[in-house]
C-alpha cells in the first residue's frame, strides 16, 4: 500500500512482471523501475523505499532496479518505454505524453479538487468504474493519483488580477492546463521541471505552474534549488497533473 504522503510522489505507477534470466540463487524476477523524480528528492526515497519492500515481501524472488529521472531514459520516455518492454515498471506524468491520456485529462481540469487526496480519490473511483480502461489498455495499472492542486509562481510579476495574466509566459504541466492559462490571456509552455532553472535564467519563462516539492527538489541554476529563482506565489490551487 502507498502512504498518503506517496500522494505527492509522482503520477502514475504503470508495469508489468517480466522473468529475467538470472543465475542460481539470484532473484527470479528483475523489475526495472524508471522514474520523473529528482534524484535525492522526497519523491525518489518515496518510491525507492516501495521498490525495496517488493524486494523483501517477495522473500527475494523479485528485484526492483530503481532509477530516478534520466537512469533509464528522458523523462519524456517513461510510458513508452514501458510500452515497448524496454522497462517493466515507470513512475510518469501523464502530461509528458500529450493526447495519450484523452480520459484522463479531465483531472487536469482548473479548480476541480481542493487536495491530492480528494483528487486521487475521483481519479481511483473513474478507473474502478470503467471510465479510464482505454488509456492504460496497454499496461497493467498499479496506481494512479494527482498531485495538490499548483500554484503559480512568477520571478518577480505580481499577478494581482486576470489581467495580469496577458502576454505572461507561463511553463504548464500539461496541454490541458496550458490551455486553461491560454483562455487567461497566458502563453503556456510546456517545458520539463528538470529544465525550468535554465528557462527562467535566460527569461524564456516568466512564471511557473508546478508543486512546491518540485521546486524545492529541483535543481536551478548554480546548484541552488528552483526556489531560489522565485519571488511570487500565487495560492490559487489552479490545477495538478495526474
């Protein structure tokens, strides 16, 4: 079972068992487990720790080879990757893989849900009843939740009204987020958490949608946490990725 703090973790948990060929004595089972989190993130030791009690509630039968962002491939890649059987098990955002999750994106609605909890709960509760099996047709579903509703954050723009939302630059998680900052007068990018410190560095972006754990786990640049680049939040629990 995933804790209620694995809410924050990551996005969707998507795999299937696939026998490796190992020698005697050795685990039956290899599971590479590929992943979106920062390495060294809350997120990462969240799901390494889930990858370890597979290991020792299968008495060792089963391996879980955890790696976070980039051990595998490009973020972008998780899902298919699993797809493909280049990985059995991945840790994504649904977001990264634009019109694969048509059913799904109705999570990603603006100002559907106060928490993650009460979002994960619907989310679970659309997958149970039927309403998601198209989009995970080709996996095995182990979990699917959202994240807390994000805030918008900006450098040093205050976003006092909607107004101020024209012509203002803003990285979103997904195109269905995005286009909800669009009909605000935004101009949504999609750009990957991994390479929002740059992006604000060299003033392609103005403003951010993302969680406070990414921007507190996220490197930006010299070293420093993303936070460091920000000057304004808006609490305005706009919307999350599922």
């Amino acid at each position: 079972m995933f804790s209620n703090r694995s809410l924050i973790a990551a996005v969707a948990l998507l795999g299937a068992l696939a026998q490796g060929t190992a020698p005697a004595g050795a685990a039956e089972f290899l599971l590479r487990l590929g992943s979106t989190n920062p390495p060294g993130s809350a997120a990462d030791a969240e799901f390494e720790a889930v990858a370890r009690a597979i290991e020792q509630e299968s008495g060792g039968r089963i391996e879980v080879a955890s790696k976070p962002a980039g051990g595998y491939g490009k973020v972008p890649d998780m899902f298919p990757m699993v797809e493909r059987g280049d990985i059995e098990m991945a840790v994504t955002v649904q977001g990264y893989t634009p019109g694969r999750f048509p059913q799904s994106s109705v999570m990603e609605l603006p100002l559907m849900f106060q928490n993650s909890v009460a979002g994960t709960k619907a989310m679970m509760a659309l997958y149970k009843e039927g309403l998601l099996d198209k989009d995970y047709a080709t996996v095995k579903v182990l979990g699917l939740y959202v994240l807390e509703p994000y805030p918008i954050f900006t450098t040093d723009k205050k976003i006092e009204t909607v107004r101020n939302f024209r012509g203002m630059r803003i990285r979103t998680p997904s195109i269905t987020v995005g286009l909800a900052l669009s009909k605000l007068g935004a101009i949504p990018l999609g750009i990957p958490s991994q390479i929002v410190g740059e992006t604000l560095a060299n003033n392609t972006l103005d403003a951010l949608s993302i969680g406070w754990t990414s921007l507190l786990n996220n490197m930006g640049i010299g070293g420093k946490p993303l936070f460091d680049q920000i000057s304004v939040v808006v609490d305005a629990k706009f919307a999350a990725p599922a």
